[in-house]
C-alpha cells in the first residue's frame, strides 16, 4: 500500500525543450517513494474535489512557487576550497600550482569528509538537488562522496578520476599504474551500486578519465570497456579550450569526439564537459551515440578560448545541460550560469571585436533566452542523464525548489506591472539569490528548508 503526499501551488518548467509551462496553483501527486503521480490543473475537471480530498503537506502562498530542482552536470567537488582562486592565472599555473597540490589532499579522508559535507550542502541550498560529480584518483575518499548524497538526500553521479599516464600528470597526483586505476574503477562501480541500494534518490557510479591528454590509451581502452561492461554513465572534458583539441588531434590525428568514441567512452549516458570546440561533424557523432554536452559558460569564460555555439548544436539535436564547473566556473550557482548562457550566447552572436564591421563579427543566430538556458539547467540536464528529473510531471521524480519572491531579504515585487508568467519566472532567474530559495525537496524528501536555520 502506497501513501501520497500533496504539494500545491504554482509551477514553472519546460517539459518541452526551451518552451515555458506554467500551471497555476497545481495540485501535485508524489507517491512513497518519491515519484509524481498526479499534476491536477486548476482548469481539470476534479480540481476542487481533489484539492478538498488531499491531505496537502504543503500549500504554497502567493508570491511563492515550484522550480524543478536544478541538475549540475559537472562539479569537481575536490576543487571547492579553490572557487574563487587563481582565475587570473593560465590554466597551466591554475592546474599545476593550485588545483593538482590541492586535490592530491583527498589521500586525507578527513580533509575530504570537510570539504564533501559542506559543499553538498552548499550546492543544496542554491537549488541543485542532481549532481554529476568529478572526485579524485582516491578510491576511498571517492566513495566517501558518494556516501555523503546518499546521506544528504542529494542525487550524486560520482566519478572517481583516472589519470594513468606518468608522463603527463605529477609525480605527487596521478594513479600509481593503469592496471590499479582499472581495478580501483570497478571496485568504486561495485562498491556505489551496492550503496544505491539504500539511497531512495539514487547515487550512480560514473567512469571518469579525466581527460585524453592525461590517460593512456591502455587506461581509456579499460574505462570503456568498464562502461559496457557495467552500463554506467561516463564523463571527461571533451575539446574544452584551443590546448586540449590541438593536443588531441596531434596525438591521434582525430578529434576529442572521435577518439573517445573509438574508446567505447562516447555512448549512452556519457556526458563530455565544455566541447566548445566540437564541430558539426562530431555533433553527429553526440547524436549518433546519445552523449551529451554539459556547458559549463563561467568556466568557459575564463579557460575554453571561445563560445560554444549552443543554438547550433540543440538544433543539430545534440542533448545539452549546464554546469558549474566549480572551480574553473568560480560560482555553485547554476542561476549564475543560467544568466552567463544568455550573455555569452548573445556575445557570439554580436562578435566581440568592434574594429571589424558587425556582420562580419559575430555568428548569426547565436543567442539563446533566459527560458532555454533555464530549461539546459532543469529538463535538459536531466536528458543528458537520462534520468527522470528535471520536469515537474508525472513519472518524474518530486525534485523542487520552493522559491519565495516576497522573502524579506531579498524581495522580487513587481508593482503590478510585469505579471505574466514568463516575466514572472525571467524575474526570478535573474534576480533571486539563495535568500529566495524557501525550501529543497529531493524524491519527494525535503532536504533543505530556510525556515529551520
């Protein structure tokens, strides 16, 4: 026998790519084990009935309403004590005096139980309720990740890192050989399938090399074959700036895209990180395989050389979402990078060079809306997982964010002036900050709530 839990009030989502749906003042069904069952509308024909019916557990009030919870798909939770640090910097020095020193600590389970609970909370809090996680080479402290989702009722997508090759990572950060970074791999599959036995939102192992230039051909030959074997998700960073797709295509004489492929790593829940650099030709081979994008525009902004052009991929019909990507993207917030999306989307369209005339500056047909950056953050990260999230329907897991637009500490009014709905939500993804962000609800489990801190 089932239980049902009750929500109403307000929904903004896109069950349709880029296309904004609102249902005002919904009576939403979630069953015990976290799943929406019933969205009843206002205008069907039982709303009052069932509306009178339902125990509700919790009505929203007026200037409040329920934003699908947001999916990051691409954090590397080690680097979260450096957000904010060495940006100025090339990426070479940002990697090799901060970032590698930094995530080689991780051998310190302490260190890592530090920063992992608080960054999961963090990341809660601002509204991100699925994650696609880049960890460390260390099994343990890898797994110590994936414990701590489960334990904060967040949906982790954990990866525990390879990078086999001596000669291109640090003596004091790399795996100690390939046949060790395989074996840890599948004991880290094994070890976070059984955990997701008890984990009601789910928490998924994730093949991750972390990228072609820091891994063997042996060692990504062996992921691929453990991401058939298992049939678990992949993630790599994939023609993320002019170094990495140079570096690749001198290696290999191929493409970023094309080399994992061969690899068996471009497949089925594969998710490659940045790909500003992919061209139309490797978009078919996204499309082909069903890998995604994660587009992570803070980031980009600082390390991937260009701007991906993201309108011309979605309408290839290459699957795309947002990330961070903490902590080359400085901000946890995915409202910050919905709004970088826009802007750089509308930065590629207009050029950036004024010296040339404009229509030979910029890339016709480039920008994108703050709905379909909206919609990469929520629906678009959940296709790429190919996960049940990111939508507020039924079959869909109950994944919210309450936001409150009357919150005292940072109130959205309108003066009765700009009220549809689509103002109303473009309003909130530009303005609201974590004061807006009432409550969290994961599976149908509430998991951070304002009122109580």
């Amino acid at each position: 026998m089932t239980t049902e839990s009750y929500f109403k009030g307000d929904v903004f989502h896109t069950p349709t790519d880029g296309k904004l749906e609102f249902l005002e003042n919904a009576l939403i069904q979630v069953d015990s084990a976290g799943i929406i069952t019933k969205v009843i509308k206002k205008t069907d024909k039982h709303y009052e009935k069932a509306c009178q019916q339902a125990d509700i557990t919790l009505s929203l009030s007026t200037g409040q309403c329920f934003l699908p919870g947001f999916v990051d798909l691409h954090v590397h939770a080690p680097q979260w004590p450096q957000a904010g640090i060495a940006l100025d910097e090339p990426l070479n020095v940002w990697l090799d005096e901060c970032t590698f020193p930094l995530e080689a600590k991780y051998a310190d389970t302490d260190f890592a139980q530090r920063v992992y609970e608080d960054l999961v909370t963090q990341l809660l809090s601002r509204g991100t309720t699925t994650v696609l996680y880049f960890a460390t080479i260390h099994l343990e402290a890898s797994l110590l990740l994936a414990k701590i989702c489960v334990e904060k009722g967040q949906r982790g997508l954990v990866g525990k890192v390879v990078m086999d090759d001596p000669q291109a990572n640090p003596d004091f950060y790399r795996d100690a050989s390939t046949e060790a970074a395989l074996q840890e791999t599948e004991q880290f599959i094994q070890s976070v399938q059984k955990l997701a036995e008890s984990a009601l939102q789910g928490v998924y192992p994730v093949v991750t090399p972390r990228f072609v230039p820091s891994c063997t051909d042996e060692g990504l030959a062996g992921l691929g074959a453990l991401a058939q074997k298992y049939d678990v998700h992949v993630q790599t960073h994939c023609s993320e700036g002019q170094w990495e797709h140079d570096f690749v295509q001198e290696r290999f004489g191929k493409t970023d895209t094309e080399v994992l492929k061969d690899f068996g790593l471009l497949k089925e829940k594969a998710v490659m990180a940045h790909g500003n650099f992919i061209r139309p030709q490797d978009g078919a081979l996204f499309i082909e395989t069903g890998a995604a994008v994660a587009h992570c525009p803070i980031s980009n902004a600082y390390f991937a050389n260009g701007v991906i052009p993201i309108k011309q991929l979605k309408k290839q019909g290459v699957t795309i979402g947002l990330g961070t990507d903490i902590s080359g993207g400085f901000s946890p917030s995915l409202y910050d990078n919905i709004k970088q999306a826009v802007m750089s989307s509308r930065m590629l369209e207009d050029g950036v060079d004024v010296t040339r005339a404009q229509h030979e500056r910029g890339v016709a047909d480039s920008r994108i809306s703050v709905i379909d950056a909206f919609s990469l953050a929520t629906k678009g990260g959940g296709d790429a997982l190919q996960l049940p999230v990111g939508v507020i329907k039924e079959g869909y897991a109950f994944d919210v964010q309450v936001i409150d637009s009357r919150n005292q500490g940072n109130p959205l009014p309108d003066f009765g002036v700009f009220t549809t709905p689509e103002a109303r939500l473009q309003k909130i993804l530009y303005l609201a900050t974590m004061q807006n962000i009432r409550q969290v609800w994961v599976q149908g489990k509430k998991v951070h709530d304002k009122q109580g801190e």
